[in-house]
C-alpha cells in the first residue's frame, strides 16, 4: 500500500514481545552521535546491560516505550562508559532510530531480546522531503536519484519505515528521502535489508502534491491500513482529514470523534498517529495532567499545536476530561476548538460513547465528524487474526475460527490469539520432556502479562503469535518447533468471551441434540429457522425472506425446552445469553426495564446471539393481569424485540410452561414469529430416551409403559430403577438376579407420577388452535 506522505504508523505492537519487555530494567534514552545510515540502528549498551538481558552484539533487541510504541534496534557494546552507575541505566540511540520508531531522548524505555530478524525487503517506496535550502536539485532525472537511493540502502546495516536519510549527487545537489513503505518478503519485522533484487519507488514527495488514486478512484491512504485489521473504512475517512491537514486544504477540516466498543481499536488507531515524524503530535490526556494546572495545560496544548502547524493534538479517553460532570474543563476544550479554527490543526479524540461527553463539544466546528467503530464482523476478524498472528496458520483455518467468534472485539481476539498461544506451548512442552526451564520461564512471562500489562493498549493490537519460538529455540536448539494449530484455538475459545457478555450471566451450552431423544422433528424447524440465512443468506436475499427475530418454545414441564435451546446455539456456534424471567424483576422502580435493555445492548454488540429466556411468562404476562412493574418490564421487552432500534443478527429464544398467559403483542409476528410445541416425547422419543439411559437390549415393553410421561420424568424413572436394583443386590449377596429387572422398573414406575394431566394437555391444544 503506497502512501503519499510521511505520516505513517509504526511497525505493529506484538502482544508477546512485549511480555519480555515487562522483565527487563528501565533504560532512558540518551542520545547517540551518527551521520548517515551506517550503524544507525544500532542501541549503544553497557556490558553490564548486555549481560543483564542476555545480548550479543549483533543481536536484534526490542524497544518499548512509555507509550506502549515497539520499536527494534541491533544490541551494540557501548565504546565509553556511559556514567557512573547512573539509577537509570543509558540507551543511546541515533537520530535516525528515535525518530523512525517515535522515540523521545530522554524517555524511559524497556529493552529484551526478540526473535524478529531483519528481513528482506522487497520493495521500498520513498518520498521526496526535500528542504527548502537544498536548492534546486530537480535538473537530475528520477531514475538517476533512484539509482542513488538504492546505492545508499544497499549498503546500509539495516533500514525501517520512517527513515529520512540524504543523498548526493553530481554538481553538490543533494535531496533527503523518507522511507515511506517496505513490503518483506514474508512475515512481518521493524528492520529490513535491501540487496539488488529489491526494488525502489519514489513518489510525488512533499510539499502538495497532488493527490493519485487507486484504480478504483479512491485516494491513496495517508496511514497505513495494512497492519490495522478489519478498520479500513473508518481509517480510510481519517486519511482524508488527515490529507486535507498536509495539503493544507481550503475545504475547513471538520475534528473528529472516534467512538467504539472497549477493544475496537480507538487507542490503537491514536498509538499509531502518535508515532509519525511527519508533523506534530500532542497529547491531553486527563491522567497526565497535574492537578490544579488542567486549565493551563489544555490552553498550552493548543497554544503550541497552532505554533506548529500543521499538528495533530490527540485525546483518548476524552470522557474523562470533558464529561458533562467536567463543565469547566469541556468549556475549555470548546473555547480552544474555536480559536483554532480555519488552522492547521486536527483534533482526533476517542470515547466509548459520544453521550459520554459534553454536548457541547460534538456541536458544528468542535468535534463534529463522529467515526465509530464497530464490532468486527466475520471478514473484519479474519483480518485481524490475520495481523495479530503475523505467520498465518492457513487462510481456510482463520476463516474458520473468525466464524466462531462472533462479537469478539480486536482486544478479545488478541487475548484469544494469547491464549492459543500458550496452549501451543503447553502442548509442545509436553511433546519434549526437559524442557523446563524455558517452560517455567515463560509461565513467569504469562503471569507477568496477567498483572501488568494494560490491555487498552491492545485495542486490535497487532502481534506475531510465533515470535517467541526462534527465540528459544536458539537458547535450546533440541526444543520442537512451536506451532499454532486450529485445536490450539479451539481450546482457547472455551476460555475466551467476548467483552460484550463477560458482564452478563454466561453459560456455554454443551448439548446437542444427539442429547434429546426424538428432537428431529424440532432440529428441522430450527434449520430452517437459523440455519438457512446462516448458510444460504443468497437464497434467503433472492425470495426476499426476513430473518426471524424470535421464537417461542412451549410445553408442558420436563419435555426439554431448555435443552433444545442449549442445542440450538451448539450446533450453530452462536453467542448464548441465557436469563431466567424472574431474575429480571427488582424490587427497584426502574432497575427491571434498566436490565431487559442491557440484556439486548449485550446481545447486539456480540451478535450474531441467542438470548434465551427461560419462563417468559415472570415478564411476559398479560398488560391486564400484571401491575405496573410487570407492564413497565414487558413494554420494555417489547420495544427491544420490535422497535425503533432495529435488531440485528439477534434471535430470542424463550420457553413457557403457560404460553396463554403471555401477551397477545408478545406473540404476534416480529417479534415471536415462530411457537414451537415441546410436547410429550413420541413412542421413538421414549425409546431414544430409555436407550440413552439405561443399557437394556429390549426396551419395548418400557416404551409402552412410560406413555404420558415427560422426557425428564422417563429418565427418573431409569434412575430411580437403577437404584432400586442397587438396593436388592446390596441386600441379597450373591443372587444370581444382577442387573436391571423388570421388577425394578415396576418400583420404580410406582414412585414416580406423571405430571402432565389431560388439562393442562388441552391448555396447550387451545393455544395452538387461537
């Protein structure tokens, strides 16, 4: 992906890198005299340093900074002494390094030892950013800078997307490139070499150029969507407020408001402009403001972004500061918005939810160019675990465990890539007995990450899963090779919920319907119900049939309504909220209806979802036969499954033993479109039952007999003849009668009652006729 300008984002953040980060010692950044490219990559380090994290000189290590930014250096042996022990021990660094990986001198950094190498670069694009005061050096032709360009790279140690380097040429002219974008040669890395096969390309440069396009007629990306999976819309709006900045556009730029659910990538999106060389960049966030100066430091802020335009001034977690609670600080930010006005300078904060903020900022010329978001969808996840593993484990098995992890935000799907990976370690560990030492270090890692490490900064966070397997494999060259398979994941996913229901009673259904004897009838209808739009939505979209929004189970007690919903979100590998009716009701005036809607919010943010409720009828009832509680929660229900905020994606399940007590708006179409009958179990039913529950080679006699029982009461009555056989082989030791008797089954029948009438039978044959 081409980009015209300089403001690019770094290299990814890798979620396992940085674990060694939280081990190593703090260094601070000092900086490190250098002219050209030569050697320019390299971190000058004590000995003492170098032993301490395990070095060698020559070895690639990785940087972490304060701001959660990755950067990569080569370990060199300092040639002084750097200081008397100083309490922060010195990295010193070139220009070139701390400005391709957005390093300040002086700031605090972590260093460890990382298994990415320097890769080789296939194809680097470079960007004229030539200053003024080189004079005119436009006399030479393209392919003769070109040719210098590749002269100079060639040669070099090591090179990184954000390197500005200059080059000479005949007559003393000189021009200085940045390096703007380099496609490797497989995987993913922060260093690079270029050799003869590699090719170069310049583009237009700085200042104003014009704008090319794709093929397509969209703009070339200002930033680099290739390493943000599943945001290529939302980053492809921000590169055009972004263009407008550096091309000092006459159309005024319009500030804008990214918002999201937790884990859809807004702190990531600010991490990475937060690292570009290209203009600067400024930070308001609440935590780093002393108290009593938050005033003094938002009008600074901007008082100096407007002294170097053009400038960028980022705010994450804006509610903080300029909440409604806030009103004076929000009356700040407002003011200075205005004052910049018709400047070159863009604002860009975040928050969960624009109502968070003070109305008054989201107005017309504040931050009124709103951005969401959203919960990725199956392509959207695909891409992500694409960008978070870095070493695909194959196109067909990503497709697949992006369809089964449905309402996982980035964040979700970076901790579930964390936890296949270290199911991957466990597994290899026990593939090769004696290596415990590596084992035990990285439990330490993992319980390091566990207590430390921030997960916001992980919003879609980019991570190669591998990383760490070259790594120790060179410390314990008879360690296997670490790989991350599907069942790898598979064992993650029965660990890992999405965000959306961690909050919310969760159960995940182990029953299918091989579980519920003679449920074939009804695993019909639901394919019909679910299946057929989850896998022929085309047919679906052709005859212009609506997806169902609910389905109403009902039937007598004990015939399996329950199970039949945990079967239907196991075998379509749905999310499952599962709530009992009468949970939902307080003794609070307003906390009912305040628990059905954050019921639904939680089913849509995770969707595709089931939400199943058990014993409707506690919420359900008739407007007429319920007080003012019951009417105000199911006027709830019933704008939640049917009205003005549409419901995607959301199927609701629910089950009743009393479907006439329900409320007729309840039932009607669009919302419960289908009732399905969980009557008493068939003759094959009961002998499906009776043979998944007791080991009898005829059991025809039984079936007959259990006529009118529910499924729940034929299985206690297989428990309750098992043990009254236990009883009589306890008393009469040594009987040659072992095993199930029919007399034990006789007892058995005698204690147990139907509980089922021909009553409650007819109740449901009127409901099904009205």
């Amino acid at each position: 992906m081409i980009a015209l300008h300089p403001l690019r984002l770094n290299p990814p953040n890798e979620m396992m890198n940085r674990l060694h980060a939280t081990m190593s010692p703090p260094f601070v950044v000092r900086p490190l005299l250098g002219a050209g490219l030569e050697g320019a990559f390299r971190v000058h380090l004590s000995p003492e340093s170098l032993d301490l994290l395990g070095l060698r000189v020559g070895d690639i290590c990785q940087i972490t900074g304060e701001g959660g930014g990755i950067g990569y250096g080569i370990a060199w042996r300092a040639t002084d002494k750097m200081g008397n022990s100083p309490k922060l021990r010195p990295a010193k660094m070139t220009d070139t390094l701390r400005t391709a990986f957005g390093f300040k001198e002086g700031s605090h950094i972590t260093i460890s030892k990382t298994a990415v190498q320097i890769l080789h670069a296939n194809r680097v694009t470079l960007t004229d950013v030539t200053p003024s005061d080189y004079g005119n050096a436009a006399d030479l032709e393209t392919n003769r800078w070109r040719a210098s360009c590749a002269h100079v790279l060639e040669y070099s140690e090591a090179v990184a997307v954000g390197t500005t380097f200059d080059v000479s040429a005949k007559k003393g002219l000189r021009k200085r490139f940045y390096v703007e974008h380099i496609e490797p040669n497989g995987g993913s890395a922060g260093l690079f070499f270029c050799d003869d096969d590699t090719q170069f390309a310049l583009s237009d440069g700085l200042p104003a150029p014009e704008l090319t396009s794709l093929p397509n007629g969209d703009a070339f990306p200002v930033l680099d969507t290739s390493r943000i999976g599943g945001l290529v819309e939302q980053v492809k709006e921000l590169n055009k407020r972004l263009d407008r900045l550096l091309h000092k556009s006459d159309v005024p730029n319009r500030h804008v408001l990214l918002h999201g659910y937790e884990g859809t990538g807004k702190s990531l999106v600010l991490n990475r402009l937060s690292q570009t060389s290209a203009c600067k960049v400024f930070h308001l966030v609440r935590a780093q403001m002393t108290s009593g100066k938050v005033l003094a430091t938002i009008e600074g802020t901007f008082k100096d972004a407007i002294a170097s335009q053009p400038s960028v001034i980022l705010m994450d977690n804006v509610e903080k500061l300029a909440s409604s609670e806030n009103e004076l600080y929000a009356d700040a930010i407002g003011l200075e918005l205005d004052k910049i006005h018709g400047k070159d300078v863009l604002v860009i904060a975040a928050t969960r939810s624009p109502m968070s903020i003070d109305s008054g900022l989201t107005g017309p010329g504040r931050l009124s160019k709103e951005i969401e978001l959203p919960i990725p969808d199956v392509g959207a996840r695909k891409q992500i675990l694409n960008v978070l593993s870095g070493k695909p484990i194959g196109s067909n098995d990503y497709a697949t465990i992006a369809a089964k992890t449905h309402g996982f935000t980035g964040k979700d799907l970076g901790r579930l890539v964390e936890e296949a990976t270290d199911n991957a370690f466990t597994r290899t560990d026990s593939e090769k007995e004696g290596w415990v030492d590596v084992h035990a270090r990285m439990s330490m890692l993992h319980s390091a990450h566990d207590s430390q490490l921030d997960g916001s900064v992980h919003s879609q966070a980019t991570t190669q899963v591998e990383q760490g397997t070259p790594q120790l494999t060179d410390a314990h060259p008879e360690k296997p090779e670490m790989s991350v398979t599907t069942g790898d994941f598979e064992l993650a996913l029965a660990v890992v919920r999405p965000t959306a229901l961690r909050e919310i009673f969760f159960e995940t259904p182990k029953v299918h319907w091989s579980d519920i004897g003679g449920s074939d009838a009804i695993k019909q209808r639901f394919d019909e119900t679910i299946g057929w739009p989850l896998h022929h939505p085309e047919l679906m979209e052709q005859f212009d049939i609506p997806p169902q929004k609910g389905v109403l189970l009902y039937g007598p007690p004990g015939c399996s309504k329950t199970m039949t919903a945990q079967a239907v979100a196991t075998t379509y590998d749905l999310n499952f909220i599962a709530v009992k009716g009468a949970e939902l009701i307080s003794m609070y005036v307003g906390e009912s209806e305040r628990a059905v809607r954050e019921v639904f919010r939680k089913a849509r943010q995770a969707a595709p979802c089931i939400v199943f409720f058990d014993e409707i009828d506690a919420i359900g009832s008739e407007r007429e036969s319920g007080g003012t509680k019951g009417l105000n929660v199911l006027t709830t229900l019933l704008n939640e499954m049917d009205g003005f905020v549409a419901m995607k994606d959301v199927l609701v399940l629910a089950a009743t033993n009393k479907p006439e007590v329900l409320d007729p708006a309840l039932l009607r179409p669009g919302r419960f479109d289908e009732h399905v009958y969980v009557g008493l179990p068939t003759p094959d039913a009961r002998r499906e039952i009776l043979r998944m529950s007791i080991d009898l080679g005829n059991v025809d006699e039984l079936v007959d007999t259990t006529e009118g029982y529910s499924g729940a009461e034929i299985v206690a009555i297989c428990r309750m003849a098992k043990r009254c056989a236990v009883r009589r082989m306890m008393v009469a030791a040594g009987s040659p009668d072992v095993g199930l008797q029919a007399r034990d089954f006789e007892a058995a029948i005698s204690q147990v009652r139907k509980g089922v009438t021909e009553e409650m039978l007819s109740v449901y044959d009127r409901f099904a006729s009205r």
